[in-house]
C-alpha cells in the first residue's frame, strides 16, 4: 500500500485551449501561428493564441491589431464558444473520474484535491499522468498539470513547462525553499509588473532574494498585510482549501463595435441580442438573476453603467430585454458608442412567489410562468434545429447565438 501523501493538489491547464480545439478539428491550421479573437482590422483582443503564435510575441488580452502587426501570417479566427465549452465539458468529466473535489477556475483550468483517491488511483503524480493521457486520448488535445503540496505551489508549477508538461513539487519545507529560490520573483501571485518593478528597484530579483528579505524592512514599503503574504509564499506557504462551490456574482455579454456606432436603434439592437444571451446562460445555470445592469463606453473611453432591480427574480428573454431596453432608455448617450453590455446578479436558485401589493392589483403568476415556460421552449428549438431556427422581434438576428462581430466573450464573475 502505497504511504499516506499529505493533501496533494493537482493544477490542471489546458494549453492555449480555444487555438488548440481549432488545431485539432482542422488539421490545415496545425503548426500555423493561430490566433482566436477579434479579426485583425478589428478592435477588440486576442483570447488566445497558439504557441507558434506566441514566439512573435503575441499573447491573450493584446489588441487583435497589434497582433497581426507582429505576425501578419497569422491566421485570425473568431471564437467558437459553443465548441470550445462542449471540449471543457468533457475535460471537467475526466477530472470528476479520479476526485469529487474540483474547483473550476475557467472553462480551461482547475484545482482537484486528490487526497482521498491515492487508494483507488495511487499517488498523486500518477494520478497527473492519468489525467493528462486521458485528456490526450480522449480528446486529442494536451494539459499541463502541477503536483504540489498546496494551491499556490501547484499553479506555479503548471505554468514551469508548458506545454504538455508535468511539475511536481516537492513536500519538505526546505526542498520547497529551494525549489523556488532560483524562480522570478514575478511568478508569486500578485506580483505584476508595478510591485516587480518595486522589488527589483530594493535588489530582490528572485524568490530566494525575498525569502532572505528583512520582513520588517518589506513591510516599511510594502505594508505589514503584503510584507506577510510575500513572505508566506515565497516560503510555498497557502492553507487554502479547494473549493468545489463558487457561487457566480453576475453573469455578463459585452459587445465592441468595429466602428464607433453613432446610430441608437443599432446600438439598442444589439443590446436586446445581448440580453437573450444572458438570459439563456442564467437558464443553463438553473438560477433566477433579480438585478439587471447596462453598460455603455463611449468613444471617449467614459464608462456608463446603470442598474435596476427585475419586479421579481427572472431568468426568461422577455423580461432582460425589457430591462435593457428601460435601462438604455434612461440613460442618455450623446457621443457615439464604442462598446455595450448587459449583465445580471443576485442570483437565486428558484423564483419566489410574488409578494402581492396591499394597494395594486394581484401579481401576475401566470404572465412569469409563461415567459419562462417560452423561453425554455426556444431553447429547446434552437438545440434542436439551431440558432437560425429563432428570431425574436427587434433585430433580424437568430435569438440565443453570440452576438455579432466584436469580442462578445461570456463572463462569469
């Protein structure tokens, strides 16, 4: 029987997995620099890129533009979000095979706590090894796993050999001081550019430099609460726990036009579209939002955001695009408009009765009801026979698909 490991976590990251899922379904596109986001003439960012993308210095979050202006031989594609969910669906199913205890970070990356499996599945590392060939069988597309001790440590270690690599850390607190000494001290979480810039300027370069730093010294300049938690971690110090429920705060559809959008009904158009796509994401989630928000940038960089709360918790199409054409309605915009969003929060699990108005007339059950009812039946329709099988009044856009253009990601907060 193999001997008992001390809470061993894995960290789990697909490599550059939107590039990697439309290498893998078009073969033409393999060993080709592959770039998922806005089109190069576009405003608007990369989501991912692949490897041969990233030796031209491209990388995620750069504006699509400056992409193609250091490799005009890549080829720009739009995201594929219902494909690249269906592959992370499948990839969370693997993880579920050798623990229960998985916390998702994104649709690409996850902690699994696999302590409680070494006697079905062995230790740790072969667990990784597991993981890592079911996910290369099964899909044909690779990760790269860190085995560590603690949270902190097995995120660092997944990103030392990417891609398709494997790190394991050591478990004794000294062979752990010495695995990180050599490492930047940018690979601490939280370390950006500013606090780097900051150590370098006090001569700490490395994560050894930072664990022979004078605590007292750190805290002078960088204050006692961070002094302590880079001290900690450059110690590969973390008690937090994987958590395997992450309540969503709000769930979201931003949309960045190509041009600045001068026309009203265009912009308001689009908002609606946005509104069903959230609608049907709050569905899919099984919850009930009771708070809608709009937001607006305009070509001056000025962000708008409003708010309002829905009568009662909702989850249906009709409703959110109400809301988004209320909220659009009261807010006045006098330049043209560069970006448009709509959001929801406050989320809840069921909808609740409504509380009935002592002075107003009784609340409409059955109106709510039928709304929802609906709704779920076009999704249902639109999974049977596609998005093009449904258009709701207002835009000449097949309902529930992403928006148009731009970079409308979903984000989930």
């Amino acid at each position: 029987m193999p001997a008992p490991e001390t809470r061993p976590i894995l960290h789990v990251d697909m490599d550059a997995f939107f590039a990697s899922v439309e290498q893998r379904d078009r073969p033409e596109l393999r060993g080709r620099p592959v770039i998922v986001g806005a089109g190069p003439h576009e405003r608007g960012v990369v989501s991912t890129c692949s490897y041969e993308a990233r030796r031209f210095g491209v990388h995620s979050a750069m504006p699509s533009r400056e992409a193609f202006r250091l490799c005009p031989q890549g080829v720009f594609l739009p995201p594929d979000f219902d494909r690249y969910m269906e592959a992370s669906a499948r990839v969370f199913e693997i993880f579920d095979r050798y623990t229960p205890l998985v916390q998702g970070l994104s649709c690409d990356e996850a902690f699994l706590d696999v302590s409680g499996a070494s006697l079905l599945f062995g230790p740790s590392v072969g667990i990784a090894r597991r993981i890592r060939a079911d996910i290369a069988r099964e899909l044909r597309l690779t990760a790269s796993v860190g085995v560590a001790p603690n949270k902190f440590l097995a995120k660092l270690a997944s990103d030392l050999n990417k891609p398709d690599g494997l790190t394991v850390v050591p478990d004794e607190p000294e062979a752990i001081r010495a695995f990180l000494a050599p490492l930047p001290a940018t690979r601490i979480f939280g370390v950006g550019k500013v606090l780097g810039d900051a150590l370098r300027a006090r001569g700490i370069r490395t994560i050894g430099d930072l664990q022979r730093a004078d605590p007292a010294a750190l805290a002078r300049w960088a204050g006692p609460a961070a002094a302590a938690a880079l001290h900690d971690l450059s110690l590969g110090l973390d008690d937090r726990s994987v958590e395997t429920e992450r309540e969503e705060k709000s769930i979201s559809r931003e949309h960045t036009f190509p041009v600045d959008e001068r026309d009203g009904a265009a912009v308001r158009a689009l908002l609606l579209d946005l509104a069903a796509d959230v609608a049907r994401q709050v569905r899919a989630a099984g919850k009930f939002a009771a708070t809608a928000q709009l937001k607006l940038r305009t070509d001056d960089f000025r962000t708008l955001t409003r708010q309002r709360p829905f009568e009662r918790p909702a989850c249906d199409d009709f409703t959110y695009r109400e809301a988004a054409s209320a909220l659009l309605a009261a807010t006045p915009v006098s330049r043209p408009v560069r970006l448009v969003g709509f959001g929801v929060s406050g989320f809840s699990g069921s909808r609740p009765p409504a509380q009935p108005d002592l002075f107003g007339p009784p609340p409409d059950d059955a109106r709510a009801e039928k709304r929802e009812a609906l709704s779920r039946a076009l999704d249902d329709i639109r999974a049977r026979l596609g998005a093009g099988a449904v258009v709701l009044p207002g835009r000449g856009r097949p309902a529930g698909g992403p928006a148009d253009g731009g970079n409308g990601a979903p984000c989930r907060t």
